[in-house]
C-alpha cells in the first residue's frame, strides 16, 4: 500500500484535488499582490520611461522654488525657502529645482550663490558671511532671505518630501557636484528616486550613478564648447540613460542642429528660466518638452484659462 494519501475536496458532487486549490490560491496570491503593486506605487521614479513621463505629464519645474509673496505683498524669487517650498506645492506644481550649497561645517542647505561681488548667498541678510568665509550651518539657519523668508536646509526638505510622496526635486548644485550628492545619499537613501539630479559634465554621469542616483537631467550652461558640438552631445545623450536635456534660452537659436537632432531622437528637452507665458507658449509651439519657471500659478504658466 502507498504511504502517500490522496487528499480530496467534494463540492457538489465534484471531486477536487487539494493539489489543484493549492495551485488556484498561489495564483490568485500573486495577481493580488501584482495589482495591489500597481494600485500603490512605491516611493520615486522607477524607470527612465517612467520619469520621461511624469516630466511630460508635469511640463513645468518651479526654478528655486518659485515666486513667493510675503505678508507684505511683495514678491521674491530664488528664494529656496520653507515658503517657496509650500507655496510651489499648494499651488499644484509637483517638480521643483533648487539650489544647493555647502555650509563651512559641511551640512547642506537651500540657496543659490551669490551674484554680487563678496556674498556667500544670494539674497541671505543678517549671517554676517561672506564669499571668503562661507556661513556655518547655525549662522545660515539663523538668517532669513531678503530679512523676511525662512532658510531651508536639506533635513527641511527632505523632512517634506517624506510626508510628500508625490513631489521630486530636481538638484542645482553650486559646489562640488558628486560630493553633495553622496552627501545627500549617505542622510537620505530612502528619497534617492525622488531627486532629479543635473548634471554638468559628461564625466559626472557615472560617478552621479555610483553614489547611487539613476535618474538625470544634463543641464548645458556649464558644458564646454566640446560638448556643446551636436555630433559629441548626440553620441552622449543617445548612449546613456537619461531623463532629458536642459539648456538656456537662446539654445534653439545658436545651436539649431543640436536642438533639431534631440528632437529627431525624442530626447526630452526643457528650457529655463521662463516666465512669460507667450514666450512659454512659443517654446512649446516650437517642440521642446518642459519649461523651468518662476511662476507657480497653473493660470499665469501658459496664460489665464488656457
């Protein structure tokens, strides 16, 4: 006699093997599993596809932050401030780039560089530092933007992307680019697919992956007469994995070729930094992808009720 017994299920007058049930439930494990995946996405961007379409759907990234009003009523811009912040959000924008730097006691913050001569910080009053003597992280988070906004750090930042889940930051480093972003990946892992890093350089694309983030923009306004030639930036954008190319405004205009051939290889392409909406409409008109703006009112992007 066989030590194996047939273990068997009776519905109706139906016979069904145990072995059969078991096999219908695994896959009905896996399908559920499988939908509950695509029903509640993980945290970021998952794949260059992925990121290429939600840059597509989105259009626009809010530069620094975008305009912000004070309790005064006046409006700032490049702000990178906890205002900034939550007003580029409330107001419907999900992408947006900001600028960062590093404190003499190498803690990461929110702000642009300077464009006066002997400042450390655009718009960054009352730190009492200067170009030669860069702000210490205590003395940075002291300070307030043009005297009346609130200086942000990365821990500020990355504090509201995880309460966030549906926001991305697309980085524009003032120092060393490589370091800031390993020193970003070594505090904040977790948000590695919700940052958007620019890069430079060509060089830095593998160095950028190796500290542990996939996803880039190749933003044009640093690259070398070299780089910017259409056979050299064709042969690097076509043969690495990017999340498309930024460059200034008047790059359709002095490099034709180059804008004509990223679009022939529907390589998405964005131009900064515009905030008339005719303009932005024209850009649009002549087939680039996004548009980095100050403004963050939908209605005044592309105009009112368009």
């Amino acid at each position: 006699m066989s030590r194996y017994v047939e273990a068997n299920l009776y519905i109706g007058k139906k016979k069904i093997g145990i072995t059969a049930l078991i096999t219908v439930a695994v896959i009905l494990f896996v399908a559920c599993a499988a939908a509950v995946l695509i029903l509640i996405p993980g945290r970021g961007i998952a794949t260059i596809s992925q990121g290429r379409k939600l840059l597509e759907k989105e259009r626009f990234i809010i530069h620094a932050g975008g305009f912000v009003i004070d309790e005064n009523g006046t409006e700032h811009v490049y702000t990178n401030s906890i205002e900034a912040l939550n007003n580029c959000y409330d107001s419907g924008n999900r992408i947006a780039e900001f600028d960062f730097m590093m404190t003499a006691d190498d803690r990461v913050v929110c702000a642009h560089d300077a464009d006066e001569e002997g400042k450390w910080a655009y718009g960054i009053e009352g730190a009492g530092f200067s170009a030669d003597y860069p702000a210490y992280y205590e003395d940075f988070m002291a300070a307030k933007f043009e005297g009346v906004l609130t200086t942000m750090s990365l821990d500020d930042l990355a504090a509201f992307m995880k309460t966030h889940s549906d926001f991305y930051v697309v980085t524009d480093v003032k120092d060393d680019n490589v370091w800031l972003c390993r020193a970003i990946m070594e505090k904040y892992p977790e948000l590695a697919q919700s940052f958007i890093v620019q890069i430079y350089h060509e060089d830095e694309y593998d160095r950028i992956r190796a500290a542990g983030f996939p996803y880039m923009i190749y933003t044009l306004y640093r690259a070398t007469d070299e780089e910017l030639e259409t056979d050299a930036l064709m042969e690097f954008v076509k043969s690495h994995k990017l999340l498309g190319v930024t460059f200034w405004d008047e790059f359709p205009e002095k490099f034709p070729e180059s804008f004509e051939a990223l679009k022939k290889e529907h390589i998405p392409t964005f131009v900064h930094t515009i905030n008339d909406p005719e303009q932005i409409r024209e850009y649009f008109d002549m087939g680039v992808t996004g548009i980095y703006t100050d403004v963050t009112d939908k209605n005044r992007q592309i105009g009112e009720g368009e």
